[in-house]
C-alpha cells in the first residue's frame, strides 16, 4: 500500500470518534425508547410500534436523497462535511424531544407528537449519518485499509453503546429521578435529564470531524438525480444486491434483540434489579475488545470467510441461548461474553464488504458515488427495522404486554408475553444470520477480485 492511500492514525481516531454521536442515539432509540414508551409513558406496544413505522415512507426518499445531493455537493468544505456541520446540532436537539414526555391528556396527541418528533429525529439523522458513512470508501481506497477505517469507527461505536446502554437507564432512573421525588414524574424528569446530557455529547464529535479531516478531491456527480432510475442502476449492481442483504440481515437482527432485550431480562430471566445494565455492559465489552480479532481474522483471510466463520459462531451461542430457563443470572453472562464475540463480527464485517462494490459501480458508470449507495443502505435498513418493531409491537400487544409507568420494575407479564420476548431475543436471530450465512457463501468480491477492479479503474483513469 503506498503512503497516498495509507490513513494516518489521527485521521482514524477524529473519523472513529465521529460515529459516537449517531450510535449513542441509535442505542437509546434502539435498547430505551421503546420501553420509554411502553414502561414510562405508558402507551401500548402496538401504537409504540406503529410510531417507529411513521417515517419509513420518507426514508424511501430522504435516505437516498441526502446521499445523492452529497455525492453532487461542490464546496470548498468538500462533498460531505457540510452536511455534518449544519445537521449535528439539530440532531442533539431532536434526540432530546424523544424523551420529553408533553403534557397531554389525550393518548392521540402522545401518538401525534411521537410520530412528528421521531420523523424530525431521523431526517437529521439521516443528514449526519448517511454522508458520515459514506466516507468510508471516499477516505478508505484499498480492501483491507477499508476493514481497519471500519474497525476504528466500529470501536467508538461500541464505546458509544457501551456507555448509553450501562449508564443512560441507569442515571435516567436510579440516579436522576430521586432527585427529582422518584415515582413516575420523577422517572419522566430522570429520562429528560440523562437524553439532554446524552445530546450534548453528540453533536461535538461531528463538528470536530467537519473541521479537521479533509476529503480527498474528486469531481462531483455530474449527472441529474433521478430517483427511479438511479434506484435500478443500484439493485442492478449484483455484489450490492448480496452486500445489502447480508447487512440487512445482521442489522436489522441486532435492533430486533436490543428492542425487547432489557423487558427480555427483567421480566423473563428476571434478573435482580441493575443486572440489565450489567449484561449489556458485559455484551458490548467483549464486542470493543473482540475488534482486534475480528480485523486479524479479515487480514488473514478474507471478509467473506471471516464472516463465514464469525457468524456461524453467533449462530450456534443464539441456539443454545433459547433454552436458558427463567431464574439463570451467572451463566448469562458466560453467553453475553460469547455473544458480544459475535456482535462485534455482525458490526464490523457487513459494512466492510458493502464498501467494496462502490469500485464496482464506478466501473459500470464512470462516477463516484458513495452517498447514494450508502443512502439507499440506510433507508433499507431503517425500514426493515420499522417493520420488524412494527411487528414486534403487534405481537407483544397480541400475547397480552402489560405496559406501565414504572420504568424498569419487574412486571408480572403472561407467558404468552414471555415467550413471544424468548423467540424475539434467540430463535429468530439464530434463523436470520444462518440466512445471511448463505448469502455470504456467494458473494463474489475477494480481496483478489477487488484488487483486480482496483487495477483496471486506475487504468481507466490513466487513459491507458
């Protein structure tokens, strides 16, 4: 690898450091607001899915958009740092309205208001994020730079999910609210402190990006957006296909756990209070130390194989973990220890190998472009994701949820209830990755075959 494509590590450290902010939200969002929701404001799982489900209609536009407009930006700041500076503090600000609980009486107006602050919350997420991860491939240009950029990035997103899911319930309600009388009000007052502490970390690490890492120089996209036909030319891009797929499948598996992990732990494992906090801490932990494994395994062969065998791993620990019985603490966290080994190849790998087909739609079309597969990556992913809340705030609704205003105390819930969370949290993971497994099998880009692409494209540019 040459100096010119070799990152320093400064430049990884400020890039890494950028991702704490939007995965600092998207755990809270993920692990808290749905039991915020259900547990704090007191609303039914089935309307608390049904609001995660409001703006996947916009992000069919909003994600691939933001991500064509980036690719088309001409600035002195480049094609993707303007859009960090402007979004970052209205961000923080949105992510802070989640868990302010308005005072209406009517559980509409708690729907309607829900609904319009997570649709403002994840069109500037999407502003951030999607031109943040286009980077990427733009910062990254070789196979396995890609996969130490991604390990940096994956680090601070793990050391964000580490400290949201140890320290956000915890201060929200064993901290904060007893400042504030505990009970209900104080719960609700100890959410909107820990949310306006969290927002003020997030939107820092993206204005320091935005002001000290440069972008490489490249000509914007020159051609028209045109949402119909630039959507073909991505699905017709076969590695992107697979890639995406694969991505899906890993994501969108991590959410649906996360999503009634803690209900999950209190109410069917029934674990003493505070040991939720425990076993997350735990999970993502072993994940933050699991990085340098999972990069030496992708040196050592390849990202297709590493994720072969990293997945077939998390596979067979989400198997065994569907006959824990009720009751069982110590040996739970042997199985979070594995299980964040896996977590940490679900996180890593998939957005690795997405990386690589950007070479190979340049190829097709002679343009860069980044932000519009990162875009349309996102939105699929944040539709799946609000399907599958959806449909998990159906069934738990379905199988008789008792929703409070409690927090995180034990609730008695019915064993329908109780095993509908069992499936969420094991049998349907284990049956998706095993799925992602075969699509892995097949994709076709190796480092060989990427190098390859690499070649003829600097060829190409040469004018040889």
């Amino acid at each position: 690898m040459s100096e010119a494509t070799r990152l320093t590590t400064k430049t990884k450290l400020i890039f890494g450091l950028g991702d704490w902010g939007t995965s600092a939200a998207a755990t809270a969002r993920n692990i808290f607001w749905f039991v915020f929701l259900t547990n704090v404001v007191g609303l039914n799982p089935g309307l608390a899915g049904g609001i995660w489900l409001v703006g996947r209609l916009w992000d069919a536009v909003n994600d691939p958009l933001i991500g064509s407009l980036s690719d088309r930006l001409h600035s002195r700041w480049g094609r993707r740092r303007p859009f960090l500076l402007i979004g970052a503090v209205p961000f923080a600000l949105t992510f802070f309205l989640l868990f302010f609980i308005p005072p209406f009486e009517s559980t509409a107006a708690l729907v309607i208001y829900y609904s319009i602050i997570f649709l403002l919350y994840d069109t500037l997420y999407t502003v951030v994020n999607v031109p943040y991860l286009a980077l990427v491939p733009e910062l990254a240009q070789t196979y396995d730079e890609r996969s130490s950029l991604t390990g940096w990035r994956t680090a601070f997103s793990f050391l964000a999910q580490l400290a949201t899911a140890g320290a956000f319930k915890l201060l929200a309600e064993n901290v904060f609210a007893p400042w504030f009388g505990g009970g209900p009000d104080g719960i609700r007052l100890g959410y909107l402190l820990a949310a306006g502490l969290w927002a003020l970390s997030m939107a820092l690490p993206l204005i320091l990006l935005a002001l000290t890492i440069r972008e490489p120089e490249r000509e914007p996209v020159s051609s028209p957006i045109r949402l119909l036909g630039n959507f073909r030319e991505v699905f017709n891009n076969r590695p992107f296909r697979l890639a995406a797929l694969i991505y899906l499948l890993c994501f969108t598996t991590g959410d649906v756990i996360l999503l009634v992990f803690v209900r999950y732990l209190i109410d069917y494992v029934r674990v003493r209070p505070g040991f939720d906090s425990v076993v997350l801490a735990v999970v993502l932990s072993a994940s933050l130390l699991s990085i340098p494994l999972v990069l030496a395994l992708m040196r050592r062969t390849d990202k297709r194989t590493a994720y072969l065998i990293s997945i077939g791993f998390m596979v067979a620990v989400l198997t065994v973990g569907a006959f824990l019985p009720p009751g069982v603490q110590n040996p739970l966290l042997i199985g979070a220890v594995l299980a964040g080994m896996g977590f940490a190849a679900m996180s890593i790998i998939p957005w690795a190998i997405v990386a690589d087909v950007i070479e190979v739609d340049e190829l097709q079309t002679g343009e860069r472009r980044e932000g519009l597969y990162t875009g349309y990556l996102v939105f699929l992913r944040k539709l799946a994701t609000g399907l599958f809340v959806f449909g998990v705030g159906q069934l738990l609704s379905a199988t008789g949820y008792v929703s409070s205003t409690t927090g995180s105390l034990f609730i008695d819930q019915p064993r329908a209830a109780l095993n509908a969370m069992r499936f969420l949290v094991t049998v349907i993971p284990a049956v998706a990755l095993a799925l992602s497994l075969v699509l892995a099998w097949r994709f076709p880009l190796d480092r060989e075959a990427h190098e390859a692409i690499r070649r003829e494209l600097e060829a190409r540019r040469a004018g040889l």
